[in-house]
C-alpha cells in the first residue's frame, strides 16, 4: 500500500537503491528540468561533481543517476548504500527551463519512490519557476525521505548558486578537465568548487543552428537521444492496426569522405558499427516503445574527419501520425559540449517521416542544423536531400 506524504512529512528508507520517479503534468512548449544536489552538513555542494542533472546525468561513481527524463516523467537512480559519508542530504529539484512559466501551471506534481511512498506537491497558485521537491537525507545512520514542495524563486541557475554550485558565463567553454591519480580524494569542505556549465542548446526556428568545435577534431563519442511521449494511440505500421502507444524509430542517413552513402536504422537490421564504416550504431531498438530512455544513435567523433554529413530522422513505426502530441525531442550530446535539442514541435498532417538534424562536417566542426521536415517516406526524404540510394520496403 501506497503512503502519501504531504509537504513537512517523511518516510524511512531500505537500504540499496532506491528509484524516485518525477511525474508531473508538462506545460505545452515549455521543458521542466529536474536536478538533484548533493550537500553537506553545510547545505551545500562540494563542487560540480555533487550536481547530477540533464548536463551531467550520473555522479559520484552513479551512485546518483538520471536515468531518464521524458516529458512529464524524470527518473533518478539513487544507491545510499554507495552515497560519501560527507554527504548528509540529497535535494530533488524541479526548475522551468527559461523561466517561461510558472508552476501554477502544472497540475500534477508528484514523486513516487520504489519504496512504495508517493510525495505529493501543491501547485495551485505557485508563482515560482522553481521547487524543491524532497530531500533524502540521513538520521542515525539511516537514510529518510521528506516532502518539501518548497517554491524557489528564478530557475535553475538561482538555485544551484543557492546551493553552492559555481556557474560558469553562459556559451563560455567548459573547463579544461584537470587529471589526478585515481581516485581522486574528495575536496574539501569550503574548497571552492569549480565552474559548471548550465547552458543547454534549443534549436528552433529562430536559431537553427550551431557549430561544435574541438581544437583537435576529436570530438569523442557523440551520442544522439529520441524520446517522446508515448500516450496511448491506435497504431500499425504508418497508422494500421493496434497499438498500446506510439513507437517512433530514430535512424540516420550518413555519406562519408570517401564517397559511401547509407541508413542506419532498425528496418533492414541496418545497425552499423562504431568502430567501423559508417562509425555510427544504432543502439538495439525499442520495438515495444517501451524503453523511458528512448532510443539512441552513436557516432564516433573520433573518426569525425572522414564523415561529411549525417541526417538524423524518425519515423512513426506504430500509431497514427500526429507528431504534435508526441512531444517528441532529439538531443544531441557530445563530450565538453552543452547538450543541443531539437523539438518535433509543428505538426507533421499524415506524413509518417520526419527529418530532425542535419549534421555536417564543415571545416572539422560539427554543423547542427534544425531541420523538422515531414515527408511520406524514406525515399522522399532521400530526394529531398540529395543522398541517391535505392529504397525498397523492409522491415525488422
């Protein structure tokens, strides 16, 4: 049975892992973020390390993890058991990207640990951007819960400063990594912590594009994200059959330096490889649309170089066509860099295709360009852009 807490109470937790999953009603166009804070007896951090969030997903050896975040629903992976002793309390946020709203506009804000508690947070007539959700914290060496539902005053970065985090300049680059033998000793308590970069990337039609650079060209591994919302929805391949939800599929277009051209996607079993041509993977694919994590592209920016262009699209493998209420996002993360977004946010009519991200080599810079064209299928899409492969139907 479920226990109900209400700002000010708390529940005792098992030891181990603990899974908290943020469910709230999303404000159309506007993104909530939810971060979690790792503070001292002092309150607060230690340095950027002690701040897990979309820019820096797992922290302190994943001891605290964001393993997913869609809209309308965050989860967090907490294992106390593997929590530093210098640690006493974890603060679960939630903030309005921008500041464009106000939490009076979310209906529904819960957060329901695997303990079996659910905390509930009262909105109505909330004019703040930002909440303080509930804080994991310890009592006589065991750890609790509290629902706090506490409303903060100016967003994300207001907040973290709150907490002792050290903001870099927004667009400033990251810091360079410092390298210590391992493992690196924790800082000491009132060291000061070292910048962290809140900047994250939304490409729309205003700009709708950017360029990624690295001194060396190697920009690592580039991962590429597809979530959406998989609300419940008749389905079948472009719109026949029955489904319990939409299922999108996230694929790529690729042409390389030395001339080869192709997809990698699931139709076909097209994953690619790495390692190898083309260097980039689809990893497996979410067939029941299922996965919270949603489904992913790697490149290997390493071999960066010999890529000249890479088209990323998605297409709607159950469910009828209506991309509007799949409140679908491409992000796009690549090491030092902010996280870049690409909302499917305009409506797509009955074309069952969308061309999401043109990326291309120019220079040894990695040009994102927002596309969100629709298109009835891989051939038209093909057409549009110039890539000249020979498409013939498949499946998987």
């Amino acid at each position: 049975m479920s226990t109900v807490l209400n700002p000010g109470a708390n529940c005792a937790l098992p030891q181990g892992v603990i899974t908290a999953t943020i469910n709230y009603t999303p404000i159309p166009n506007i993104e909530i973020d939810v971060s979690a804070f790792l503070l001292t007896t002092a309150g607060k951090v230690r340095g950027d390390g002690d701040m897990c969030f979309y820019g820096q997903t797992s922290v302190q050896r994943s001891a605290v993890q964001m393993v997913s975040a869609n809209p309308g629903v965050v989860t967090y992976s907490l294992n106390l058991d593997l929590i530093e002793p210098a640690i006493e309390k974890i603060a679960l946020t939630a903030t309005i990207d921008g500041n464009r709203s106000s939490f009076s506009a979310c209906a529904n804000v819960q957060v329901q640990l695997s303990s079996g508690a659910t905390a509930a947070i009262p909105t109505q007539g909330r004019t703040e951007t930002a909440l303080i959700l509930g804080e994991f914290y310890r009592r006589n060496n065991e750890w609790k819960f509290r629902c706090v539902g506490q409303g903060f005053a100016g967003g994300l970065e207001p907040l973290a400063k709150h907490f002792g985090v050290e903001i870099a300049p927004p667009h400033s680059p990251p810091p360079s990594p410092i390298v210590s033998p391992p493992p690196a000793p924790a800082p000491a308590p009132g060291a000061s912590p070292k910048p962290i970069n809140l900047s994250k990337i939304s490409l729309d039609k205003r700009q709708s594009s950017i360029s990624l650079e690295k001194k060396d060209g190697n920009f690592g591994e580039i991962k590429v994200n597809l979530n959406w919302n998989r609300g419940p929805q008749g389905g079948g391949f472009l719109g026949f059959g029955k489904s319990k939800g939409i299922d999108l599929d996230v694929g790529c277009l690729f042409e390389l330096k030395n001339g080869a051209a192709g997809a990698v996607q699931a139709l076909g079993n097209s994953f690619g490889s790495f390692r190898d041509e083309p260097f980039i993977e689809l990893m497996g694919d979410d067939r029941t649309g299922a996965n919270a994590d949603g489904e992913w592209l790697r490149i290997n920016g390493s071999r960066w170089a010999e890529i000249k262009r890479i088209i990323v699209f998605a297409f709607i493998y159950e469910g009828v066509p209506n991309w509007h209420s799949t409140d679908a996002v491409v992000t796009i993360y690549a090491p030092d860099q902010p996280p870049v977004e690409v909302r499917l946010n305009e409506e797509g009519g009955q074309q069952g295709m969308c061309a999401i991200a043109l990326l291309e080599n120019i220079n040894g810079t990695v040009r994102v360009n927002r596309e969100v064209r629709f298109f009835g299928g891989h051939d038209k899409l093909d057409q549009a852009y110039g890539w000249g492969l020979r498409w013939r139907a498949g499946s998987k």
